[in-house]
C-alpha cells in the first residue's frame, strides 16, 4: 500500500510538471473560451496580463492581477481595449465587463469577497487604490469601486499575498511578506507573514500566530 501512494504521488507530481500552462488571456477558466473577456496582450512580449487572484460574489467574478486592460471576447484589436488597471470584475458567466473599475497603481495578489457580498478585501503590492491612497490592504465597495474607509487597517511593511475570513466571517486573517503592521497612529506591532483583523473595522487583534522563519 505505501509503495502504491508513493507511485502515485510520483505520477501526480510529474502530470504537474508537464501540465500546460494557462493564459490569463482565456480568463478564469481552464479552457479558451471565444465568449469570455480576457486581460491584455502586450504588443512587446506577446504575454498576457496575469490574473493573480479572483473572487466570487453574487454572480460576480472579480479579478485582481498584473493586466492594465480588459479585452473583449474574441477581439484582437487593441483600440477595444478597456482600461482596468489591476481589478476588474466580470458578470454573465464572464461574458459581461463590469462598471465596477476601482484600479490600483501596483499588483493585486489577494482578493476575497465578504459574506455578505458589500465588500471586497484585497491585499498587494499597491500603495493607491480606488483613487486614494492605501498601501497593500484594503477593502472596496462590491457595488460601486469605491474605496470601504470603514475598514481601517493597520499599514503590512511588506507585500499582502493571502486572505481569509474566520467561519463567522469576523476575523480577516492576513498572510505575506510582511514583519509588522503600523496603524494610523503609528503605532507598530510585530506580525511575522500572519495576523489578524477585525473584519469589519480593520483592526488589529492580538491574536499571535506561531513562530515563523519565512
């Protein structure tokens, strides 16, 4: 039995190894689809835009990534080009760009759409985002783009790339490069690439993960 595990485990590792890649261009699924929007090409390196995190809410997809802009289904033309920069958000089964257009100067690694569905969390590299200025974590209104300040959280010195809500939907916990988290304030606490806020204020809880070397 432990030879045969052994085996397989062998025989999943090297499927992995010679899975094709996927191109952020065919949007979020796996498979291309001609009736799906899909992130820019550039005319430089031929690669498109990466999707780096995506989240659902009430139909919704919302994507956050590396792309500027959004192509139409099946279009090669450039001037259709829509300008989103970083965050977009697609409706119909992916068929439908959005209103919803916030935009973020940096990467977004981390989405994550609250229970119920009035916000989305986003973590990254970004120091703006939805037009004002708010380093790496955020929340943002699911309906309009615009920038949720009831959530105040304390600024991650380091890239967020992971989010997570408790089952009540109370806690948000936060994971990345980061080592400590100053508020408002300016008061600096000490998180090693976890930590844990109030979901609803942004506040930090005194929560300690365990000991982490990287």
């Amino acid at each position: 039995m432990q030879k045969a595990v052994k085996v397989l485990v062998v025989l999943l590792a090297t499927m992995t190894l010679w899975a094709p890649p996927v191109r952020a261009a065919e949007g979020f699924s796996s498979t291309a689809d001609d009736g799906t929007w899909g992130t820019e090409i550039a005319a430089d390196t031929g690669k498109a835009g990466r999707v780096l995190a995506v989240t659902v809410s009430g139909g919704t997809v919302y994507l956050g990534g590396d792309f500027q802009s959004m192509s139409p289904p099946g279009s090669k033309d450039t001037a259709a080009l829509v300008e989103r920069k970083h965050l977009a958000a697609l409706t119909d089964g992916g068929t439908k760009l959005a209103d919803w257009n916030p935009g973020a100067d940096k990467e977004v690694r981390a989405l994550l759409a609250a229970p119920d569905g009035r916000r989305v969390y986003a973590g990254g590299t970004f120091s703006r985002i939805a037009g004002t200025t708010q380093s790496r974590l955020a929340a943002i209104d699911a309906a309009t783009g615009a920038l949720d300040t009831t959530f105040r959280p304390p600024k991650p010195d380091a890239i967020v790339r992971a989010l997570a809500l408790s089952p009540d939907g109370s806690v948000l916990y936060v994971g990345g490069d980061f080592s400590q988290l100053t508020a408002a304030d300016g008061t600096v606490e000490a998180r090693p690439h976890l930590a844990a806020l109030d979901a609803a204020t942004g506040s930090l809880l005194p929560w300690l993960p365990p000991e982490d070397a990287g």
